[in-house]
C-alpha cells in the first residue's frame, strides 16, 4: 500500500506512511473477521470502494483522505484491547449496526457481489433476458419525437445494451430517450463503458438514474450533471466516458437505511449524456430539472424485487409505480425467477421444503389489478400460456464438463448460482458449507441432468391507446 497526499510528490513522504501499510491491513483484516463484513463490504461502506482492500493489499496508492477515512472508521477497535465485537461494529459502522439490530437479516444483491459477479459470468440470465425482451419490440408503437425507454435495474447494463442494439435495429433513426436506475456504482461505472458503442451506432441517449426525488430533503440535495460528448467516434466517447469516474467515485454514494437495513443513496444524482453533434435534435426530449415526463414506450422490470418478498410490496412498492409510468401503447416486461428446476432441487436437498418463488405472475397480475383500483381498465394484463412465459437459462459448461469426473471450480460454480438464484442468506450457508455436503449434493444434480439450468417467467402489461 501507498499512500499518496494530494499535491505532494517524492518518495520519502510516501515511505514514511506506507510503513503503517500492515498496521492498517491488520486492523481491516482483524474487524472484519470479528464483525463476520466482507472486505468489500468494509470498503464500500467506509469509502464507497467494495475493492479497496484487495487494491491496497496489492500495493495500490491511496490518498491521505482516504486513509483519513479508514483510520477513523477504525479508531474505535483495536484487536489487542478486549473482545468486544459488538460495540466494535457499532463504533466503527453504526448506521449498518443500527439497521442489523432493527431490520431482520436477509439476502440483499448489494451485499452479495461476489456471487453476483460469479453468477453473471457463469449463467446465461441476461442474454436470454434480452432474448425474451426483444420479442415484445414488434409490439411497440412509439410517437415522436423519442423512443422512451425505461430499465428499473439497469445492473452492469449487458441487457440494457443488448436490448438497445435491437431497438437500433428496428427503429434506426428514431431518437432513443433511456432512464435507468441503479444504485451501485461499480455497476454504474461498468454499465457506462458499455455504452459508447451505442452511442456510435444510435445517436441519441440519455441516462438519468433518480430524476425526481420523492422527499424535498434529497430534492434539495439533487446532483445534476449534463455531459455534452463531442467528437462522432466510439472510442473517443469512451474516453470521454472514462473521465467520468472521478465524479462518479466522489458523489455516487450509497448508506445503509436503518429502517429497513436496505441500501439507499445518500444523495440522488441524474447523470444525463448526449452527442453534441446531435443537439438540435436532442433539445425537445432531453430531461431537465423540473422538466421531466415519466411516460414511456418500454419499462424492463428484470429481478425488480426479491423472491421472498410478499406479493403486496411486490405489486404495490415495485412494479404499480412503473405501471403507471406508461405512456399510452407503452408495455412493461416483468421477469423473475420461476423454480422447478435443477437449481431448485440442489436447494431442496440441503433445505427441504424451502421454497422461495411462491409468487407467479398470475398472482403479481391479481395484485397490480388491486392496487390500480379503478384505472385497471386503462391497461392489458398479458400473463400468457407456459410455453411463451417461462423460458430457460445455463450456466455455462464446456460439453465434456459434466460427463465425466466433475472439477471442483465447475462445482463450486454451480453451488453458487444455486444459492444466489434461490437468495440464500449467508447464516444459513454456515452449518452447510462446513459439513460440506453442499458439493456432494450439487454433483448428483448436475450428473442427474447433464448440467445446470434455471427458469425465469414472464408478463407483460400494457396501456392501452384510448381510455376503456
């Protein structure tokens, strides 16, 4: 580890503070350990960076404000006085401490990145999610001037990517106007590099996470930043891009909500981009504050809620409020996880009985009805038959993978997409993990059938064009 100060430079500065290199890495190593956090999780509560530990444990510089941060966050523990865990983890991290102690624990996709990250690279979810999405674009009849377009999970945006070079396809001089919404920043950072080619290919793109906050305190607190792109380049937008990150790193924050123990932002932030070489035609659709229409052609609502969650939060927190984004002819895709597959039974044989997709989509369709009340006869609900609504993805083998002695990364791969799909939290893995028959049991289920598959379901709601 280097420490860096701003505005310093010469290597006796940054010698005599490296040397508390092993003091600090100690320090992180021994709280996490007696706090059961994740060094990423360390990292992106204390400074918003889920990969400090590991950079700092390769040696990468940091600057003095960050070590400033780390040191205060961990001033209140010191491993060679006392046992304390408990008042350890409130005195370093005491909103995430207070929300534990009110907020029952359960599986949260912000705190599981690592299976995230594992899942994504192994399992064919999003292609087949783009796949299923695009069967929904001959159905949209969009009005000028723009396409609208909203993502409410925009993740890493390889679906958001995707699907945007099929609407280019299709409509491929139409104006595309896209919100998307995404708390992390690693995947805000990610989702961006992914899309200068789009940039390129469709010239028209506008990306605004939060546009109207909710409460006047984080309306007040709003952060607005419009990026003019200049050049007709793909690389050169990527560049421009990448620039970006310092911004993003500083204000792209998020906190723990002590009610709910849920990841909330700490300020709202519309970043909105565009190709200057295209403004005249931008100028009537882009967002600005106090100027923004929530009316759009398409909202993808792709693993919006988790599974265990109840029926009424689904429908009443989630998917009603995007319903009623929807401009006329507009149509919401909801998709999630479906069970009665191979992932499932590696879960039933370790938890028998536990279920966690017990609501279909004719039960989410029931419940948006409800909650819509009377505007019910404004809009189509498409639950259609099996066949079109569940569809499947794999995780990725190579065909002699499976066929023979299994690998045990092959394995672990597939434990792993078992429990995040299924949204298992992490204190029931312990006693599992430790007696060590989750292997034993995800090897008889990938010999059984030949691999691993999941299903996702889908539905489709739409508005209609002329009041019922």
């Amino acid at each position: 580890m280097r420490i860096e100060e701003p505005g310093r430079q010469g290597g006796r500065h940054n010698s005599r503070l490296g040397g508390t290199s092993d003091q600090i890495l100690g320090e992180i190593r021994e709280f996490c350990r007696a706090t059961q956090m994740a060094e990423s999780t360390f990292g992106r509560l204390v400074v918003n960076d889920g990969k400090l530990v590991s950079r700092l444990r390769d040696g990468a510089k940091i600057t003095t404000g960050t070590l400033d941060k780390v040191r205060a966050s961990l001033s209140g523990h010191r491993p060679a006085h006392g046992n304390g865990n408990a008042s350890t983890a409130e005195a370093i991290l005491p909103v995430a401490a207070r929300a534990s102690a009110i907020a029952p624990a359960g599986f949260r996709f912000f705190d599981n990145r690592q299976k995230y990250l594992l899942f994504v690279s192994t399992c064919s979810e999003k292609t087949e999610i783009a796949n299923r999405i695009s069967l929904e674009l001959s159905n949209l009849q969009p009005s000028p001037p723009a396409l609208r377009l909203f993502d409410a999970g925009v993740g890493d945006g390889t679906v958001l990517s995707q699907v945007m070079r099929r609407l280019h396809a299709r409509f491929p001089t139409m104006p595309l106007y896209v919100v998307a919404k995404e708390i992390s920043y690693e995947d805000v950072r990610i989702m961006l590099e992914k899309i200068a080619d789009r940039l390129f290919e469709h010239p028209a793109y506008a990306e605004a996470p939060w546009l109207t906050p909710r409460s006047v305190t984080s309306a007040q607190g709003l952060i607005w930043k419009d990026v003019t792109l200049t050049g007709n380049t793909a690389h050169g937008f990527a560049e421009q891009i990448a620039e970006l990150e310092g911004f993003l790193a500083a204000t792209w924050r998020a906190t723990i909500s002590p009610k709910t123990g849920n990841p909330v932002y700490q300020r709202p932030i519309v970043l909105t981009l565009r190709r200057e070489d295209h403004s005249f035609l931008l100028d009537p659709i882009m967002p600005r504050p106090g100027r923004v229409m929530a009316d759009y052609d398409l909202v993808i609502a792709s693993q919006p809620y988790r599974a265990r969650a109840s029926v009424a939060f689904k429908a009443s927190k989630v998917v009603t409020p995007l319903v009623r984004a929807l401009r006329p002819g507009g149509r919401l895709i909801g998709i999630h996880s479906h069970g009665h597959d191979p992932g499932i039974e590696i879960i039933d044989q370790l938890w028998p009985g536990d279920d966690p997709f017990k609501t279909d989509r004719y039960a989410i369709l029931r419940q948006i009805k409800h909650e819509l009340g009377a505007a019910t006869r404004h809009y189509n609900f498409n639950a259609s038959s099996d066949a079109r609504a569940i569809f499947r993805y794999h995780m990725h083998t190579l065909p002699d993978e499976v066929s023979g002695p299994i690998g045990t990364s092959t394995l672990f791969a597939a434990w792993n997409a078992a429990i995040y799909v299924a949204q298992i939290e992490d204190d029931r893995l312990s006693d599992v993990v430790r007696e060590g028959r989750y292997l034993e049991a995800t090897d008889r289920v990938l010999r059984k059938h030949g691999g691993l598959w999941f299903n996702d379901e889908t539905y489709v709601i739409s508005r209609r064009r002329a009041p019922a």
